[in-house]
C-alpha cells in the first residue's frame, strides 16, 4: 500500500471525520490524498490540507477563496483536474465556468485526470484534448501537465527522475 485517500459525497463526510485515519496512515508512512471541493466548498479543500493530504482531488470550489489559491499555488500541492467527470456528474455546470485556466494561471500545480474513464466514457487524450481545444492551452503547456503528473505521483524521487528523462527524450523529438 502506498496512499490513502477519500472520495465520494464531501458534504455527508467531510475531511474531518477522516483525522484519525489519516494520522495514523501518516505515522505509518503512507502518502495523504483526498477529493475536496468537487461538491462542497472552499472548506473542504483547507480539511483536506489539514488533514496534511498532499493532491487534491478535483478541488473545483477553492477557486471562490483566493487564499486558499495562493496557498495551493505556494506550496505547489498539486490539484487533479478531471474536466469531463466535473461536467457529467454536474459539478461543473460548463467547461466555461471549469476553473481549470485559472488555477494553472495562477501558478497551481495541476494533473488532468479522467477520474473513472469507463463511467464517464473518456480517456487522457480526450482529457488533453479538450485543455487544448477549450482553454487554449499549447504545446507547451500540455507538456507541464503531463510532467506536473509524475511530480504529483508518489513514485520514489529516483524513480521520477527516470520517467521525467524518459518523457523529456520523447518529447524533444516530436
């Protein structure tokens, strides 16, 4: 075992219900991750980093407190962004209104993420896709999230390195 995280309705189980369960993982050396604001606020999101969770699952609502962006940003936890699940299960009512731009703007250390692909009938491509076609996001930049998602991972440093080499090499021959 690696990580623990939490999921599902924030609103019926908010992070803290979680603190035990997450201190004690931590003690025994597990990584911290959580879902937080996809269906409850900003609130959620500062659980979640109180709890010590080091990726933030979704995290759609922290956009309406800028200082939990700037805190976000500053400490470069990174925030899974799944923009097809966000608008499928409703908690994004448009790619328009999808904080995504914003948050990477704004310095946050963000993944895209297909969340469940068979559910939400979606893959990473179209996720990236969909950044490029929607958000204008470049080249460039979709490279930086595909990087951001081995940084985020919990893979050793050794291990990381090695895939960031590997990702770079192919990367400078397309």
């Amino acid at each position: 075992m690696v990580a623990i995280g939490i999921g599902g309705d924030e609103q019926k189980g908010p992070p803290e219900l979680f603190r035990d369960a997450y201190a004690y993982a931590a003690e025994n050396g597990l990584h911290l991750t959580a879902h937080a604001g996809e269906n409850a606020g900003p609130e959620s999101v500062w659980g979640a980093l109180n709890l010590r969770a080091e990726r933030i699952g979704h995290g759609l609502t922290a956009a309406q407190d800028p200082e939990l962006v700037e805190e976000l940003s500053t400490r470069q936890v990174p925030v899974e962004i799944c923009l097809t699940s966000n608008l499928r299960t409703g908690s994004c009512p448009s790619l328009s209104a999808h904080p995504l731009r914003q948050y990477f703007d704004q310095g946050i250390m963000i993944t895209l993420n297909t969340d469940d692909p068979a559910m939400f009938r979606t893959s990473l491509t179209r996720e990236y896709h969909l950044a490029e076609q929607s958000f204008g996001f470049t080249e460039e930049h979709l490279r930086e999230l595909a990087r951001n998602s081995f940084e985020a991972s919990f893979l050793p440093a050794e291990r990381k390195l090695t895939f960031l080499n590997l990702f770079d090499a192919a990367a400078a021959h397309t």
